[in-house]
C-alpha cells in the first residue's frame, strides 16, 4: 500500500510499528550519560534484557493529522479552522511553514503493568529501570515518526521541522488540550486527563512544521541521524543507523 500524502486531511493511523529502543536514551532517563562513566555495573547487566521485556509488551502506534496554517506570527501559529498556537518564538525556530502534523504517539499502558510488576515482587531497581525503559521507547517512536514524516515530506518537495511538545521549551503544557482537538488521539487509545497529562503516561504528543523553506534542525540536527541518504536537506552522513530492515531505532 503506498504511503499516504503528507498534506491530505485525513487522519492517519500507523500500528504495530516494528521497534527498537535505544539503550543510551534509557541510561538518559536513569540519569546517567557516558561522559559521567555511565550507570553502574549491576544495572548495566540488567539492561538487554529490561530493554527485551519492555520491547516485547509494547504496542507502538501513531495517529496524526496535518492542518493548514493560515498565518503565523513570532510566537504563535494561526491553524485552518481557528485554531491558534502559542509557541515562543516558533517564527524564528521554524521560519515559514504552510502546515503543521500534529501527532500523537504511544507505546499503550503494558509497559506500565510491567513497572507495577516489578514493584510488588519488590523489586525498585527494576521496576525503576522498566520504567525508564517504556520512556526510552515512546521516545524511539517519536524520534521516527519525525523521520517518516520526513521522508513523506522529501517525497513531496517539502521540508519537515524538528518535532515539539506542550510542556517543553516554553511551549504552555495548557495547550496540550488543542492538539488533542486537532487529532483524535482515541483512535489510537490515547486519553488526555483533566491535568493535562496523558493515559497511557507512555505517550507524547508533538507538531511538526511543514514548508518549502522551512528549518529541519531548529534545535537538534536531524539530518545527521536521519535515515534517509537520498533527502536534499541532508548535510552529512548519519552519525549511527537510525533504521533497521522490518524495525525501528532511534
């Protein structure tokens, strides 16, 4: 089946996504990053087969919609419809985008069940570490859905801007309530609780920009960890393989 058009209005729905978590995000979420040495020797051992565990409960799957932007100013994006974004400084991040995606990911609340497991065999290292984990993983997710909205994007002659989220950079975690207006998480069987957070907890919700001259690396440089050797904007050669034949990595 060819992959959908990234501007069509149509929700898209991608499950089962094949995945991969990525040990060194999981050693971010303990805290530990390899220029400080890295995690101790016990919970290093333990780590494949947490990694094995969460990877095999989780239920990767994404739902995103792409809205026209009807105007935009220095901090804020006027969306088709009526909708309005307040994103400090998101004219200068971005520069000019004709759309958004908004997207919602998840990898659903087994993970969760896991962690609680871990707990009541008393077990805080590992329900800690599986916890971790489950956060690592719905990272890996998004970090690739960023990418395939890419390369629909390359497809298009279109650039597509590094992902953001409510409650990150400035961004109000208020707003989190708009993006779910604007894309019907429950399709995938993502709620969003009256404090804003999400149920399941293993899930982001996130906008990407999308336009002839837009920025792809306001923050972070995609391209050096993008996939995909045949995109115009790519700078340089992927620092890692960030894609597995039948699997996902970030």
């Amino acid at each position: 089946m060819n992959p959908p058009a990234l501007l069509a209005p149509e929700l898209v729905v991608l499950r089962d996504v094949p995945l991969r978590i990525d040990p060194d995000e999981v050693r971010v979420f303990e805290g530990y990053k390899r220029a400080w040495g890295g995690p101790p020797a016990d919970l290093e051992a333990r780590l494949p087969t947490m990694l094995t565990e969460v990877a095999a409960v989780s239920r990767p799957r994404v739902v995103y919609r792409a809205v026209a932007v009807g105007g935009a100013g220095p901090d804020a994006l006027m969306l088709a419809g009526g909708a309005r974004l307040r994103i400090p400084g998101i004219g200068r991040h971005w520069g000019p985008i004709e759309a958004v995606a908004v997207a919602v990911a998840t990898v659903g609340a087994e993970p969760e069940a896991l962690v609680a497991a871990r707990e009541r065999a008393g077990d805080p290292a590992g329900a800690r570490l599986a916890d971790s984990a489950a956060s690592a993983a719905v990272e890996c997710l998004a970090e690739w859905t960023n990418d395939y909205l890419c390369q629909l994007g390359v497809a298009a002659g279109l650039r597509v801007t590094n992902r953001i989220s409510p409650g990150l950079a400035g961004w109000a975690l208020a707003e989190q309530a708009r993006l779910f207006g604007l894309c019907p998480a429950a399709e995938i069987g993502v709620a969003l609780a009256v404090d804003g957070a999400m149920v399941p907890a293993k899930s982001i919700s996130f906008l990407v920009g999308v336009g002839r001259a837009a920025r792809v690396d306001h923050y972070f440089v995609q391209c050096r960890r993008c996939w995909a050797p045949a995109c115009p904007a790519r700078r340089m050669g992927a620092l890692a393989s960030v894609h597995r034949e039948g699997g996902l990595a970030c």
